[in-house]
C-alpha cells in the first residue's frame, strides 16, 4: 500500500493555490439563499467556510468526510459561523433524504474513490432535481514536465495514476459517471497550473517523494531517479524548470 499523497498540510497549501479554481466551482450556488449546500469529502474544510461566508447566513453548509482527524480540523476552523456543520460519513451512505441538498460539491474525491459510480449515485440521490453539483478533478494523467527524461516521466505519470491514485483516470471518466447517473447539462472547464521551480513542484505535487516512492515500487530504477533528479535540478539551477498540471471542473444538474 502506498502513502496518501494529501495531509492536512498538503491540502492548506494546495488550497491557496487554488483558489481561483475554488472560487470559479463555487459559482453556481450564488444564485441560492437559502437551503442546504454540500461539500463531500471537505478535507480540511476550506471551501465549506469560504462558501457560508460566500452564500451568507441563511444558507446552510454541511461538509462530511470519512476522516474523523479531517473532521476535527474542520470544526477547529468554523469559529462562530452558525451555518456551519461538519460530519464523519462515507460519501456512499450520506444520511440525508433523498432530494434533500440544494447543491452539492465535491474536490479531488472522486480520484480516491473505488467505486466512483456509485458514490455519484448518491450524490444524485440527495440533490433535489434542477439543482447543480460540480466536481472538481486533478488530471494525473496529463502531468507533464518539461524534460528530456521522457521514459522516467512517463514512468511516474504510470504510478500515479495505477498505483499511487485508486481512480488516476477519474478526471477523463467525470463525464461518464455523471451521464451514467442520470446527471444533465454536463460541462466541462480546464483550469491549466505551471509551476515553475522545483520547490513549487514539491510542494503542490510532492514531486521528488512520489518519484522516489515510484522507484521504491520498481517503476523507475535507482539510475533513472537520480539521472531524472539531477536534471530537473540543473533546469531548476538555470531558470528553466517548468511543469504543467490541469485541473477538470464538471458542473451538471439533476
Ligand atoms: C485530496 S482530499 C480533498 C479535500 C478537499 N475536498 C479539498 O479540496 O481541499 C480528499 C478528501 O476526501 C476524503 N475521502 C476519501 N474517500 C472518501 C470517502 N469514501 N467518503 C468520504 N470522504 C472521503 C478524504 O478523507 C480527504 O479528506
């Protein structure tokens, strides 16, 4: 088994560099005032405070998790907003009536799931009909980088998306599970993130720790790491180092 490639850290600091994509997914709830909104797996719980303070006081924001330490986290965040709840739950049972949720979002979920269709099931259970959902996914499998070391890149695009993420493929596969559920109005929108040193790489991809866990899994031998390293290093010495990751938001209704 690999590590989880998140902790809470992970998810503050990647939260920060999204934030134009996190305010862009938050749009189409602006035009309700009242009911409830759900953020499944909320991690930390950064977008559901962002979006009580966002939709105001009379709309309720119920984010759930199946991490209990992520749950805590974000009840230690909530300070004294009243329209604020968080709860421990598995995404495929959510104890709420169906056509209940008024809108319904979910970020970097769906790639951790084993059986995405049928968590978007109950997500289509809830959301009461006409209403929007908008998943936003990480597209592991166009990571690029802008090296000559294509073998060793393709390599570690290879582990994370077979091994490292249980659904590497989900951003590419959104469509058809929200098609599949019965979810209309699909659309899609591309938010493209550079990152231009080899620090930011580590921080927002944990690039040279996937790398070396891809290596410890026999994806990549010792020699193709260190020769990968050394030169994303050099690129990074000389101004050059680029990489490029996009990020899938769907947005749909009931
Ligand atoms: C990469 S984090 C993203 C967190 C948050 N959406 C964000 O963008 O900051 C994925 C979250 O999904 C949660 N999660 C994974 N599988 C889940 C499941 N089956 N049911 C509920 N939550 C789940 C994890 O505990 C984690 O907090």
């Amino acid at each position: 088994m690999s590590t989880k490639h998140y902790n809470i850290k992970y998810l503050e600091n990647t939260g920060q560099f999204l934030k134009n994509l996190k305010e862009f997914s938050y749009k189409p709830f602006t035009t309700y005032h009242q009911g409830l909104i759900v953020d499944v797996g909320c991690g930390t719980g950064m977008d559901v405070i962002n979006m009580a303070n966002l939709l105001g006081e009379q709309i309720n924001v119920l984010g759930i998790d199946h991490d209990p330490v992520m749950i805590q986290k974000a009840n230690s965040s909530k300070g004294d907003l009243k329209n604020v709840e968080f709860s421990v739950s598995e995404v495929n049972s959510i104890a709420l009536a169906d056509e209940s949720v008024t809108g319904l979002r979910a970020e970097r979920l769906i790639q951790h799931l084993k059986d995405p269709e049928q968590a978007v099931a109950e997500m289509y259970r809830v959301l009461k009909k006409d209403h929007p959902l908008v998943i936003v996914e990480t597209d592991w499998a166009g990571l690029t980088i802008y090296n000559e070391h294509t073998d060793a890149a393709k390599k570690l695009t290879d582990y994370l998306t077979e091994i490292k993420i249980n659904n590497g493929y989900a951003s590419r596969k959104l469509t058809s599970y929200l098609r599949g559920a019965g979810f209309n109005d699909i659309r899609i929108s591309i938010f493209s993130f550079v990152l231009k040193s080899l620090s930011e790489a580590n921080e927002y991809l944990w690039l040279e720790h996937i790398l070396n866990e891809a290596t410890d899994k026999g994806y990549l031998s010792k020699a193709e790491n260190e020769e990968f390293v050394n030169s994303l290093k050099t690129s990074d010495e000389n101004g050059y180092f680029a990489c490029c990751l996009n990020m899938v938001i769907a947005n749909c209704i009931k």
